[in-house]
C-alpha cells in the first residue's frame, strides 16, 4: 500500500468516525428534546386535570355546605340559631385555614418541571468528561 493510499484510507475512517460522534449527538439530542417533550405535556395535562376535578370539588362541597348549614340552622331556629350560626362559621373559617396550609404545602412540595431531562443531561455529562486520574 502507498503513502497516499494509506493516507486517503486514514482521512476516510476519520471522516466517518467524525460524522457517526456527529450522529450519536443529534441522536443523544433529539432523544432529550423528546423527554422534555413528554414532561411539559404530563405536567399540563396533570394541571388542567387538578383545576377540572378542584372547581368541581370547590363547587359540589359548597353546595352540600350551604344546604347542610341551612338545614342545622333551620332545625335549630327557636333555641339556639346565634350559637348554631356561630358555631358554623368558626367551623368555616377553620376548615379554609387548613386548606390554604395544605394548598401551600401541596405547592412547595411539587416535583421539580424536567427533572428527569436534567438527570439524562448530567448522565451525559458525566458519560461524555474523562475520567480523571
């Protein structure tokens, strides 16, 4: 084998190593871009399913509430309906404490938006650094 052929057989391995590293990173890429993808239309989807099913709540508990009250307050008209009312609004007013906790502890503690896209990027920084000796 000639020089020339020797160096033409070298550039072409190199040639085609440089372009399958050039395709293994628009695959690792693309296959990233996927996830965050799929992340953003879960976590859509979980939140219009959490506002659907909490303004149904928000609206059926109100309505037993209301009817519940008026009933308690009616049955209870000529003796106590000062106290039953009082008794009802304390109840309300702590009931609507204790949500707005769980509401801000609901909020704090959600997952983190595209963690696993950022655990698949530090795998592949970690894959893609030398290692050090």
């Amino acid at each position: 084998m000639s020089d020339s052929e020797s160096s033409a057989g070298h550039a072409t391995g190199l040639l085609a190593s440089l372009q399958r590293l050039l395709a293994t990173l628009i695959e690792i890429v693309q296959t990233r871009v996927a996830i965050v993808a799929t992340e953003y239309e879960e976590e859509r989807e979980r939140i219009r399913e959490l506002v659907v099913f909490g303004f149904l709540a928000l609206f059926f508990v109100s309505l037993g509430v209301v009817l519940l009250t008026l009933f308690v307050v009616m049955l209870l008209w000529e003796t106590h309906r000062l106290y039953v009312m009082g008794g009802f609004a304390l109840l309300y007013l702590g009931l609507g404490v204790a949500a707005v906790v769980f509401l801000r502890r609901r909020l704090k503690s959600r997952p983190r938006l595209f963690a696993t896209t950022l655990a698949e990027f530090a795998k592949d920084r970690d894959q893609l650094t030398p290692p050090q000796t």
